[in-house]
C-alpha cells in the first residue's frame, strides 16, 4: 500500500513537472513566432519603401537599406552645406527664425525672390513624403547648378515641407521660370506614382 502511494506521488510529480516543460516549450515557441513575424513585417516595410526589393533575400535588403540611409545622409550634408556659413545676411546660427512650419495637405510650390536680394530665392514647397525626395530634389538644384545657401525640412504625417534659398545662375524671371520647372517635375513624379493627394497649389 505505501509502496503504491510513494509510485503515484513520484507520477504526479513527473506530470506536473512535464507539464510546465510543455507549457515552457510552448511559450517560447510562440514567442519565437511572434518575434519572427515582427521581423518579417519590418522586412516588408522595408520593400515597399525601396525601390526595386520585392524579390530581394534578407542580406541584400539589409544591405540596401544602409547604403540608401548612407546616401540619403551624404545628400542631407550636401544639401544643408552651406547653411554653415552666413550668406547675404542668411545665418545658421540659433537665432535664426524657422520659417519652414508644418507641411499642407496639398501639394504646393512657391518661388519668390528675397527682398532687398535680387541674387537669392526663396523656394517653398510641399509634397508627400518619399524616400527619393532628397535625392530627386538634390539632382534638380544640380541640373540648374543652383547652390543652398539655406535649407529648412520638416515632416509630419508623411507630408513634407521644405524651404530652400538658393542662387542659380540666371536671374530675374527666367531665373524663376527654371528653378519653378526643375521643382515642379520633383513633385509631379510623386504623384506619377500615385502618392500624392489632392490638388497642387503653385505661384
């Protein structure tokens, strides 16, 4: 009788102790499987937000992802350069007031000349956001040779505004007419491809 009784204690205590192995196994599998769909729903924002990586295997995609952060840094330090220096009476400095604000929700271009500059324009405009916006506005502004004496970004809600002063070789209208065209097809390729939202608002 006592020798049955010790038998079934140590089968329970067996049971129990398989269970809270199962129920351990059980817990880091499914913590393996959330852990792995979280890195495959990354992976898959990660393609839609470059071009041409549908297809692409993991390493690549990786790779990808730090040469277009590489890039998209080496183009930001090209674009705001100049904002280092103090140019017709432009400075960088922390007193200068952030004129650039929140970006629209409609697409929007706007080129004036500075006052009291006739050399210097001031550009504003608002898109949806993308990941080659700075580079397609970098090969605008080279296209024209223009160079930035300032340059102020911000995003919100994927929507972005930028305000940019620069100084292109032509001057008075044509000056505007050209800087206006190069921007233009900036935008307008966003909404080629059917991201950007309604309207475009230009002066």
């Amino acid at each position: 009788m006592e020798t049955t009784t010790v038998v079934n204690s140590v089968t329970s205590s067996q049971s129990i102790a398989e269970a809270k192995a199962i129920a351990a196994c059980k817990n880091h599998s499914e913590a393996e499987r959330r852990r792995r769909r979280r890195i495959n729903d990354h992976l898959a924002t990660l393609r839609t937000l470059l071009p041409n990586t549908i297809k692409t295997d993991k390493a690549s995609l990786l790779a990808e992802v730090v040469r277009q952060v590489r890039e998209l840094k080496k183009q930001t330090e090209e674009l705001m350069a100049t904002s280092n220096n103090d140019v017709h009476g432009y400075s960088s400095n922390a007193n200068v007031t952030n004129e650039c604000g929140f970006p629209s929700e409609t697409d929007e271009l706007k080129l004036c000349y500075c006052d009291g500059d006739s050399g210097t324009i001031k550009a504003t405009l608002c898109c949806e956001d993308r990941p080659e916006l700075i580079s397609e506005m970098t090969m605008a502004l080279r296209s024209l040779e223009a160079k930035v004496v300032r340059a102020e970004m911000s995003t919100v809600g994927g929507r972005t505004k930028c305000v940019l002063w620069l100084q292109v070789s032509a001057s008075g209208d044509e000056g505007l007419g050209t800087l206006r065209r190069a921007l233009k097809v900036v935008i307008d390729t966003g909404q080629n491809v059917g991201r950007v939202g309604p309207g475009f608002a230009g002066e």
